[in-house]
C-alpha cells in the first residue's frame, strides 16, 4: 500500500484514557518480549522521522516493561571515520541483536538514501543502489529467523518548529536540538521526495514500512506501540515453553523442604 504522508497529519488527540491504554499496550509488550526471549527469537525495530518527532519519547515508553538485559537501543549518528572506510551497512551488521534480543535502532541504514542523498554525503550512484543493497540486507535478517518492524513518524513543518523552539527554550532540552535540525528543516522538500522514494522502494511484503501520525503526542505513541506490539506479536509464538517435569518436581522439593 503507497503511503501518503499528507494521510498522518491530523494530530486528532488519543480518544480515551491514555495512561490506561498506555500500561495495556506496555504490558502486552511486556509478553512479547518474554516471548522472544523464551523462544529465542531476535527482532529489529527500525524508528525514522523528522527530526524532533518523538521517536525518543516512543522508545522510552516502548522498553518501559522490558528487561533491559535483552534489548539495545542503537541511536545512530554520522558514521566514524572508521565506519567511512567500510561499505555503509557495515557499521549495522555489528550491531544486530542475538537470539532472543530486540535491537531498536533510533535511525538506521537509511540515512543512506535520505540524509546522505539530500545532503550529498553519497553519490548518486551510491543511494541509488542504496535501495537494492538495504533490501537484501533486510530480507537477510529475516530469513535468519529475525522479525523487522520499520516506523516512519511523521510532523508537519508547524509541529516541529514548535518542538524546536520548545527545546531552544529550554534549557534542559538544548542538549537535544543542533545546528543540522534547523538546516535540514530548510531542505524539506528534497527530504519529502526522498522519503516518498525510500518508501516505494523499500516497503516489502515482509519489512513494510508503517506511518505514524505524531502531530499528537499521546496519539502517536499509542500508535506506535500498538504497531509494533501487532507486528512482534504476529511473528512469535504467544505460548510460554511448558515446564520441565524434572525441574518442577526438585525445584518443589526443595521449596517444600525449606519451610519452617
């Protein structure tokens, strides 16, 4: 299905009771999690978006009932002159999850074909063959047994000027905002187009991307979590492992023998 970013723009607010929709949503993932741990599943979570539009604030609420053993958040930022001097996706093989862990990357591989094409970081050749390469490296991951989950948040241009000014205000979020927020707002445009690209081109049947309206903050983070619970939730098997007869019978034995 094409997306059309114009469709996540409404910021209508969460219907409801958002803190109680918010610990069900939590709680489910919670599950989810176990269930990948206990079956030794591994899942990446990929969250791209406009600057300022609440991906951090997703990921917090998102790991707020997991264990933090068994999963990474990989905020991505301009590669390393290291990193440079290898093929792009290098610096990701390195970082997908094992067995029974989630990876969440905070931006991903595809700075490839939004920032450093609109930027001019790659050549027109290097993002244009961005797209086939992203492609088989996903569709690696999945036939490796691992689930991927890929979100786009989306603010219009008034919403994120409105989260900029807020972060320059204040001095508690200035650490947040940088020189690139305010000159890549300039270059929107170029930045719709590639978004448009990378959404034709890389949407498959089994990493399809999902747009999250995040002009509403509660609304999208409900969304956002509802998405990725769906998408986990559907790729792994929901039933806990049955117990080890053995097990229970000597771990019983020995609770019973430790009573008073």
């Amino acid at each position: 299905m094409k997306i059309d970013l114009s469709d996540y723009e409404k910021g209508d607010k969460f219907a409801g009771d958002y803190d109680q929709a918010l610990a069900e949503v939590q709680e489910r993932l919670e599950r989810i999690q176990v269930a990948h741990i206990v079956h030794q599943r591994a899942a990446i979570l990929v969250l791209e978006g406009w600057d300022a539009a609440g991906k951090g604030g997703i990921i917090k609420r998102l790991t707020g009932q997991w264990d933090p053993r068994f999963f990474e958040v990989m905020p991505i930022s301009a590669p390393s002159e290291n990193e440079l001097a290898h093929h792009f996706l290098w610096r990701f093989w390195r970082r997908l999850p094992a067995k029974g862990h989630i990876a969440i990357f905070d931006r991903s591989w595809y700075g490839r074909v939004l920032v450093e094409r609109v930027e001019g970081y790659a050549s027109k050749a290097e993002w244009q063959r961005g797209y086939d390469e992203i492609n088989d490296f996903e569709a690696q991951q999945i036939e490796a047994g691992a689930t991927m989950v890929k979100l786009f948040v989306h603010i219009t241009q008034e919403k994120q000027d409105k989260e900029l000014a807020e972060r320059l205000d204040d001095p508690w979020k200035r650490w947040k905002t940088g020189p690139d927020d305010y000159r890549n707002r300039a270059r929107r445009a170029d930045y719709l187009d590639a978004i448009g690209e990378m959404f034709d081109r890389t949407s498959t049947r089994h990493a399809p991307w999902t747009a999250i309206d995040g002009n509403s903050r509660k609304a999208g983070r409900i969304a956002a979590l509802t998405a990725i619970a769906d998408q986990l939730e559907a790729k792994v098997p929901m039933v806990p492992p049955a117990i080890d007869p053995e097990f229970e019978k000597m771990a019983r034995a020995a609770l019973a023998a430790g009573k008073p």
